[in-house]
C-alpha cells in the first residue's frame, strides 16, 4: 500500500478511467499522470537543488491546479499553494513567508502581480509560449526526492479568519491518510465523480476532496463554487460526492427551491462547519447524506460526527483531544444545562480545545516560531477554538477563542447563541460578535443575511427570541444588523474581525437596536424582502 502521494500517484500511472473533467474536455489517470510528470521535470529543471525546492501556485480551480498538485507528489517537491484573493504586500508576504522559487500563475491570475516586488521569484504564466516550451522540453523525470511519509507535500495558509495567515506545513501522510479514510468511508471507487469546488490551496479541497479521489481512482470535477449552477454541475458530470467548508450550503439552500431537485446523482456531501438546519435541508432537498465534522488546517485535533450525534454537536473527539482553561491548564469542567436546554456553567465548561498528546499530524507553520510556539504550549496543541463538553462527552463548538464576551460580568461564547438564531426560518446564514459596551465589558451583536424572498420584522425577531428556553436573557444581541451578505475568506468563513470593527455603526444593510434593559426592537426602517 502508498504510504506517500508520491508512490500513490505512480500507482495511478497507467490507470486508464477517467481522471479529470473540466468543460467539454477529460484526461485519464495514465495522461494526467504522464502530463505531471513532464510539469515536474520542467519545474525541477529551473530550481535550485541548493535551496529549498518550493513552488508557489497562484491559480483557481482547473486542469493547470491539478498538474501542479500531482506534479509536486511525483516530484518529490513542495507546493505551496498562495490564496488567489491575497492582495499587494500580503500576497508578497505570503510567497515570500513560503520561500518560493518559482510561482506559476496563468492569464487569468498573472495581472494581481503587476507592481509587486517579488525579488528573484521567478514567475511562470501557464498561457504563454514560454511555459508550453518548457513543458515541450522537459525530458523523464528524475524526482527531486523519494519523499517519506512526514515529508512536506504542500505548504497550505490558514484561512485568516484570526490574523495573517499562517503556512502549515502539510505531510504526504496528513493527506494520505485522510483521503484513505473518506475514500474507505463513504466507499468511493473509480466510477465515482468527485466535485471540488472549494480553493484548492486550501487544506479542505485537498484532504477532503483531492485525496478520497486520487486514493479511489475517481474522476475530479474542479470548478468554481456557485450557488446557482451548483445543482446543474452535478446533473452534467453526474457528480456523486462533494466537499465544502464554512457556508456553501445556505449559499445553495438560498436559491429556490425546485420540485425535481432530488433527481440528480449526488450521493454524499462531506465538509465542516455547515449549521445542523443546513445538514438536514441540503440531506432533505437534493436526496443525499451529509457529512459535518470539525477540522483545520493543522488536523491536530480530530473530532467527527457518529449516529447518535445530539444537535448542535460536532460529535467526539479522537484520543488525546480534550477541552482546557488555558489560565489554569486545567481540564474544564463538564457543561451542565436546565431542563431546557441552556448552559449553565459556561465559565467552568468553556475552554480551549486540545490535543493533550501533542501536535497530531500537524507539521508545524514554516517560517514562523512565535506562532509554533502558541501553538504548542504545556507539551499540547493549543487549537483557538472555543468549545465544551458534556457528561457523555460530546463536545459543542462556542467559537475561536476571540469570540469570548463579558455581558454584565458573565462570560458568553458566540456559537450557541449563533445556533439559536439558525432556528429562524428567515434566516440563511449569522454572526455573533462582541462590540464595546459604553460602559465597560461587551454587548452582544449579531448580523443576520436573510433567505432569498424572506422577510423578518423587528417585533418577529423578538417574539422569536423570547420564546427559546435555552437562550439566556443576557445573550439577545443588544445591536443586530440585517445584511446583504457577510464579508467572508476564500474558504467561506466569515470575517467577524471586519464586522467587529464596523460595530454598530458602520456596515451595510439595516440596523435594530434594542435599549440596554429592555426586550424591544427598534428600528427606523423594515427589512426588505
């Protein structure tokens, strides 16, 4: 069996079903293996062997991507996959953090370096003349390493959601294993089609939808999220599993509904971060099963779904993980809730989640020890994300660790209150955040971007809200917005810093405020339809 991409991707050199679809056009395994091969003989032959070999790809989802990806396993080198909506200085920090030689880039993406001192990075464009003879010339491929199973395959940025980005350092092991497992999970074989249309710089695309591809011989579909064309991508490739991350659901859910949605090929949908509503719509709509587990980019801390998952749970984690005060590295206490549901304890129960083994399958951030030594405190990854669990272990999530507000001296997390208004059927996606309050502590703000044609009323929102059991008095957002949309990354996470720093008064969309001690809405204008 491969213990390396490398190896696997050799086993898939004379594999003769179909490996890739992009438009009208597809490749087989035995050419897009035989067709990356050439890319790394090429690439390898305009490196230094006396730095370290990193080759930086600014491209989207395509064939180009693709080649570069397996290029990188079958070379024996390190990708580093440099996020297309990185602008200026940042894209330059992120290429130059990656201690890249050679990015290659393409029509589509080379003008976002116009202006930009890359030093002696040298820039490869995939439409040009240059590039095809380079490819024409490239002789047999004599890698630049046999990788290990530690080896680095790709370096992949976190999303940013938190502060820069960071590189992980992303093993042929990290990814092996987890496409062995989806693969093995959801019994993916080569009559499967794969849709990835998540960035595939980013740690879901590749772990979650390349790899259970590759390790099952499938045919990668690569595209371009969109909503509305979501469902006729599925019915023209004839898709049958997909991966995704933050909020392409509600993106999906928000287009109307159609009777004959159900009559497609889809099969499973597996990602993170999708709200338990969403699960069950998408699951009900289009007739497949869905998949919602935790993960990062780090997959230091591992925790999946299993049947009998309650609510508002993202499941139990592998051995090792657990949920600490990090004032005190101590463990947290169990949550404890009312008979209805609220949690009671949130000061004992909230805490960090942990690997208390140690960092997992994560390499480490290159080039960057402030942030490995946060990461790695007390022999333990420390992960920034908030969570608790309770006395069967299933463990819910409250936030990253910046979500944290001090109402009226008590301490409140943002996701519970986030799942509470998931329950309004006018509402497609949200974000709780905390803005100041005028006297001192935190005041709880929410936006909410509604369905399409959907409507919501101050007075609504407020019959809503007192009619939850499990929603503290103290936790009704004392500012909520009523958003277009939200500012998001790449990867479809929602930036609450950007929203943070806009508070009350700043932002688009309509603005209800309800008085420091009051349950009232008030508002100057309605929300429109």
């Amino acid at each position: 069996m491969a213990e390396t991409i490398q190896q696997l991707l050799r086993e898939r050199a004379e594999d003769d079903h179909v490996a890739i679809r992009y438009g009208d056009r597809s490749w087989t395994w035995r050419e897009h293996v035989a067709e990356s091969s050439a890319v790394a003989s090429a690439l390898l032959g305009v490196s230094d062997p006396d730095r370290p070999v990193h080759v930086g790809t600014l491209l989207g989802n395509g064939p180009d991507m693709l080649r570069m990806m397996a290029a990188g396993g079958l070379g024996g080198f390190t990708l580093c996959g440099i996020n297309t909506t990185r602008r200026g200085e940042g894209l330059v920090q992120d290429v130059r953090r990656a201690e890249c030689q050679v990015l290659v880039t393409d029509a589509e993406h080379r003008p976002l370096l116009d202006g930009l001192d890359l030093e002696d990075v040298r820039v490869l464009d995939t439409s040009t003349p240059e590039w095809a003879d380079l490819i024409a010339g490239a002789g047999a491929l004599t890698p630049y390493a046999e990788v290990g199973a530690m080896d680095t395959f790709m370096m992949i940025f976190t999303s940013g959601t938190s502060g820069d980005p960071k590189a992980v350092q992303v093993s042929h092991l990290m990814v092996l294993f987890s496409g062995l497992n989806l693969q093995g999970r959801f019994e993916l074989g080569p009559d499967d089609v794969c849709y990835v249309s998540m960035p595939l710089f980013h740690s879901n695309a590749v772990v979650a939808g390349w790899s259970p591809a590759v390790c099952a011989g499938a045919t990668i579909v690569p595209a371009r999220f969109s909503a509305s064309r979501f469902l006729d991508d599925v019915r023209e490739y004839g898709v049958t599993y997909m991966n995704y991350v933050g909020k392409p659901l509600a993106y999906v859910l928000a287009t109307p509904e159609r009777a004959d949605d159900r009559h497609n090929t889809l099969r499973v949908a597996f990602g993170n971060e999708a709200s338990d509503r969403d699960i069950e719509e998408f699951a009900r709509r289009f007739g497949c099963d869905v998949w919602d587990g935790f993960g990062s980019t780090e997959l230091a801390v591992i925790i999946t779904r299993e049947p009998g998952t309650p609510p508002g749970s993202i499941g139990k984690g592998f051995d090792g993980v657990a949920i600490y005060n990090a004032d005190t590295v101590t463990e947290c206490a169990v949550a404890e809730f009312d008979e209805h549901g609220l949690l009671l304890n949130a000061a004992e129960a909230v805490g960090e989640l942990v690997n208390t083994t140690g960092g997992g399958y994560f390499g480490g951030y290159y080039n960057d020890q402030a942030a490995n030594d946060e990461r790695m405190r007390h022999g333990m990854y420390w992960s920034g994300d908030l969570a608790y669990r309770d006395v069967d272990g299933w463990i819910y999530l409250a936030g990253r660790t910046a979500d944290w507000m001090r109402v009226d001296g008590e301490n409140l997390a943002a996701a519970p209150i986030e799942r509470i208004l998931q329950r309004l059927p006018a509402v497609n996606r949200v974000a709780v955040y905390a803005v100041p309050d005028e006297h001192v502590g935190d005041q709880v703000m929410a936006a909410l971007v509604l369905q399409d044609e959907a409507t919501l009323t101050p007075a609504e929102l407020q019959e809503f809200l007192a009619a939850q059991p499990d929603l503290s008095v103290k936790a009704w957002p004392r500012f909520v917005r009523v958003a277009p949309d939200l500012p998001s990354t790449a990867t479809n996470k929602v930036l609450k810093r950007e929203l943070a720093a806009q508070g009350p008064t700043a932002g688009n969309g309509v603005l209800w405020t309800r008085a420091a001690r009051g349950t009232a809405y008030s508002s100057d204008a309605g929300v429109p339809a």
